[in-house]
C-alpha cells in the first residue's frame, strides 16, 4: 500500500515551467499570478525562482539579498532542496527564491555530464518524500534558452508559454518549439506545451489582433481563449510585491487573471477525466 501512496504521490504533483527566451512578455506575471489564484483555491502550490534577476522572488514581497538559500544553492550541492523553501504572505504558497548568482551556474557546472539533470535529480528526491504536500510546481525560467531552460524543461511534465501580441513574438515561438522538441527526444520524451496565453494584448492596436489570429490559426486548441492586456496596474504591482490579485482585484490584468485560472482548472478537468 505504502508503495502506492509514493506513486500516487509523484503522479499528483505538478511541475509547469513558464517559459519563453524573450524577456518581458508577462512570464513572472503570469506565474506569480496564477500560483496566488490557486492557492485562494486551497491548492498548495510552490514557486521556483529560475531566473537570476529575481523577479519573482521580490514579486511576492521577498528580498532576494537576504542572505537566505536560494535555488543556486541547491544547484551547487550546498542546500537540500527542502531546505530552500520560503513562506511568502499568502497562504498555501511558498517559494524556492533566487539572486544574480544564479547567473555562474552554467560556467560552474561546465564539467559535469548530467548538468541538464541538476534541477530533476534535486526536485525528485524532495517530490518522493513525505514532506512534499504541494499540488503545483511552478518554475519562472530565464529569458534565455540557456542551461537553465533547458534544465527547466527536463523537470517539467508541461510547459505554459506566455505570447507578446507583438511583432516578432511568432518567430521566437518557432525557434521556442524547436528547442521543446529537441528536449523531448533526447531528455524528456514526457514533456508537453499545456497551452500558450497571449499577454501585452492592446485591442485598440491592430497588430495584436493579427498575432492572436495567426497564432491561433498556427496553434489552434493550445491557445488559451482568455488573453492578458495590457495594463498599467498589472504592470504596477511587482513594485509593491504584491500580485494583482491582491493589489487591485477589479482591474482588467486582475480579472483576466482570474479567467485565465479558472480556464487552467477546466483544463484540468479535462486531462484528468481523459486519462
């Protein structure tokens, strides 16, 4: 029975990296946001902080100069994993945080053989314990295709891509895709795009309209319905470490969030009646 219990263990977490290798296209916005929406749900959800600016550590109000151990540590053989995780003000949601050291990983691991396994090797042993209890694991990758994307990519079951309705955004999507697929055949043949959300989305501007078009006609079903615009008071937030769920839950970010969560869960349903 025991050996049941480790299985099933494992089959029910989670762990959603939130990628694409260019830089502000709402990735932090969209992890911290959808880790609050759930965890009001009661869901115990974890953050890990893959990016060595930190953002989505001092998104949620957490300093990342602290001194603490952060994801570096772990990575480097310093921490446990378990040891890293950091309370953040919400219930039911805690965080792995990171800072600019981050950054020498890949010159440090440069000799090591299974580096692209460093992030599985670590989050497994602590996902077959008993101390694990979270349902998600979300990880806020780099703005990079760098070893810690792809390190990212390894770990997950799936991926959620964030989509700036802007120029170009099609083109790094492609490239994007490729680098999955390459992951998948030699590193993580389990590994699947769960769906892609457009963010920055201006409807007074007709560009957006076009790449939401075209991106739905490219990608059809995996296209979030709900798109994220753009919004002055989304942007605020991070500011204040707080996400929009929190600091302003009328304005238009804060609700298309809150579409967008509950279009996650109705997904979630559907895998789960499919399997």
């Amino acid at each position: 029975k025991l050996i049941g219990l480790k299985k099933n263990k494992l089959k029910n977490t989670q762990i959603i990296s939130v990628l694409n290798q260019k830089g502000g296209v709402g990735k932090t916005t969209t992890v911290i946001n959808l880790a609050t929406a759930l965890s009001f749900q009661k869901k115990k959800v974890l953050v890990i902080d893959l990016d060595p600016q930190g953002n989505a550590t001092t998104g949620f109000g957490l300093r990342n100069d602290d001194g603490t151990k952060t994801i570096y540590d772990v990575l480097n053989g310093i921490s446990s994993f378990e040891d890293t995780i950091k309370d953040t003000k919400i219930d039911n949601l805690k965080l792995v945080s990171s800072n600019v050291d981050l950054s020498g990983l890949e010159i440090e691991t440069a000799s090591e053989n299974r580096r692209a396994f460093l992030l599985k090797d670590k989050i497994e042993n602590f996902i077959n314990s008993p101390k694990n209890n979270f349902s998600y694991i979300f990880i806020d990758c780099p703005p990079s295709l760098s070893l810690l994307t792809v390190m990212s990519l390894v770990v997950a079951n799936s991926l959620i891509v964030p989509l700036q309705a802007e120029f170009f955004a099609l083109e790094g999507l492609t490239q994007l895709m490729k680098t999955i697929d390459r992951v998948k055949i030699k590193l993580n043949p389990e590994l699947k795009i769960r769906g892609i959300l457009i963010t920055m989305f201006d409807k007074r501007n007709k560009l957006s309209s076009q790449v939401e078009a075209e991106a739905r006609e490219f990608l059809n079903e995996k296209v979030y319905h709900t798109v994220i615009p753009r919004n002055v008071r989304l942007s605020e937030a991070p500011s204040h470490g707080v996400p929009i769920l929190i600091y302003d839950k009328l304005c238009a970010g804060s609700k298309s969030y809150s579409n967008f969560v509950r279009e996650f869960l109705e997904q979630e349903n559907i895998l789960e009646s499919a399997a």
